[in-house]
C-alpha cells in the first residue's frame, strides 16, 4: 500500500524549495517518518498551520523512496498553540521533541511507546484546558527525558545498585554506571546527591506526581541536572557507535506497480511506480538529506539544559 493513514506528532519542520517543507513526525505505528508537504508555506495552503511542531494530527501520506509526501492532515489536538504564549513551556516542548527524535534514530521503525510517551508529555505540558494548576514544565520535560531514555532501552536506576542491584537507596550516583551504585560498585568520580534528589527522580521516573511535587526546588534544580547528564551521556553513546553500522546497499526490493495513485501530471501510474525514481524526487532527495544532517548530541542535551533552565527561572 502506497498511501496510509496513522496518527503523528510534528516534530520538527524544515524548508525546502520554494514553497514547500520537509515534515518529521513521530507515528504511532511507522516510528519516525520525514514527508514532504507540497506548497504548505503559501498563505493559500490546505495544511495551513496543522504541521507545526508539536501539533497531533491524524495524516494521509504517500509513501516514497526515501521521503513520504502529505495528503491530508486532520489536527487531533494544537500543542503548537497551546504552548506558543508560555516560554518555559514552550522551551520545554521543544527539547522533548528533539528527544523524541534522537531517540528514535532509525526512520520507519515502529516506536508506539516513544510516540505515547511524547504525546503524554506533551498533553502534560498543556494540562486539563481549565486546570488549576498544571505540572511545572520542568518537572513534565525530566520525567519525559527518564521514560524516554528507560524506553530506548537505558534505563536508570535511583534505587537500587545500577551494577549489583543491591536494595538501595544509596549515597553515590554514576551516570556512567546507570545511576544509583552501592558502595562496593561506585567508580571513581561519581557524585553524591542528596537522597530527596533520587527520590524525585525515582518518582519521575515512575510517574509518581505526589510525591514529585511535594520536592523542593533545590532537589529540582539537581535531579534536572541530573537528568540532563543521563541523557546527553547516553546519546554521545549512542552516536558513537554510528560509525559501525553496516552502511551495505541493501538488495533492491520489486516495487509492485500500483495504479490507485493517479500521478498528477499525465493521469497516469506515478513515474516512480516504474523503478526509477522520479527527476524531481531525485533531485529533492540530494537537496533535502544534505540539510537534514541530524544535530550533534551534545547540542540537544544543550538545548535541554537551557530548557530546564527557562522552566526553573520560570518556577523561581
Ligand atoms: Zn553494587
């Protein structure tokens, strides 16, 4: 099937060529996709403001070689909107989502879990329309960052010895190590945080929001620091082992002609349907993926750090 429909968070928008924009999203069944949205910088616009960064949208895409192209978009619901008018919150968005994306580093594979712990995060930031209070947005952005991280399969510990897994807690935290590490386990240079810190961070960890928000903002201030670490630690890993991947062309797969997709143009079956790719598809590819370098690590971790740091002045 060349077309499919599945739900998405935006999660970063880029221009290209004279109109148009290259769409990352984050589906609840394809794991990241990028597309291309025809024509959505002209005020005239059928997409309009619906693939903004943040927004939830139920999309119609069409798959491609490398890049999807938009059909239809229909918003589920504007986070764009709702955290445009609040730094911090905003702040707080854009660091998730740029989580979000490092860490599902292979397009096309399914990641529901990470799609459902942005949207809870960002549904989170946002709060009940008329809510009261909302949760402070850098306690929302940490826990994000540990459920995140835990999901993609790097877990911390702030309990229990992340290396013999003696009961805790304990006194040393290595983020090295995987967090908590009893005394017989700890390495050189880990640090000491105070025990109120690991037991946010185990509450954030576990979504316990009582007692997350019954913290000082001292204990605040060193579990998002904290946090941080763990996750920039764990993307320069990450990134590191790129170098290694089998980069092997992989054998060219049949492409079963599919004549429900009229191409625009002639009315007829889409020129890519014939094997070889479209003239301007090939030259949009080299254009886009050349600008579509993903970030060093150590800029997002950046980024998070200046996140938690908007949303704690923002608390102050
Ligand atoms: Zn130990």
């Amino acid at each position: 099937m060349k077309l499919y429909r599945d739900e998405a968070v935006v999660l970063r928008t880029q221009k290209i060529g004279e109109a148009d924009r290259v769409i990352t999203l984050l589906t609840r069944t394809n794991g990241r996709v990028r597309a291309v949205a025809k024509g959505v910088r002209r005020t005239s616009s059928r997409f309009g403001g619906r693939l903004e960064p943040c927004m939830l949208a139920d999309v119609q895409l069409h798959r491609g070689r490398s890049l999807d192209v938009v059909t239809q978009v229909v918003t589920l619901a504007p986070y764009a909107r709702a955290v445009a008018d609040d730094y911090p919150r905003y702040t707080a968005a854009a660091a998730m989502l740029e989580t979000a994306e490092r860490l599902t580093p292979e397009e096309r594979e399914p990641a529901t879990q990470q799609f459902l712990l942005l949207v809870g995060g960002l549904r989170a930031l946002v709060g009940p329309p008329h809510a009261p209070v909302r949760r402070p947005a850098g306690l929302v952005l940490d826990a994000f960052i540990l459920r995140s991280t835990a999901v993609a399969g790097w877990g911390a510990s702030f309990d229990a010895c992340a290396r013999c897994g003696a009961p805790g807690p304990h006194r040393a935290f290595a983020v090295a190590a995987g967090g908590s590490v009893c005394s017989s386990c700890r390495p050189p240079g880990a640090s000491a945080p105070s025990p109120a810190t690991l037991q946010l961070l185990g509450a954030l960890l576990a979504g316990d929001w009582d007692v997350a928000l019954a913290s000082t903002e001292r204990d605040r201030r060193e579990a998002s620091g904290l946090a941080a670490a763990h996750l920039q630690w764990h993307l320069e890993r990450g990134v590191r082992s790129l170098p290694f991947v089998d980069r092997t062309p992989e054998a060219p797969v049949a492409d079963v002609p599919d004549t429900d997709v009229p191409d625009h143009r002639t009315g007829g079956p889409r020129p890519d349907d014939a094997g070889e790719p479209a003239p301007e598809e090939a030259l949009l590819d080299a254009e886009v993926l050349e600008q579509l370098a993903p970030e060093p690590p150590a800029r997002t971790a950046e980024r998070v750090r200046s996140a938690q740091a908007v949303a704690a002045g923002a608390r102050a």
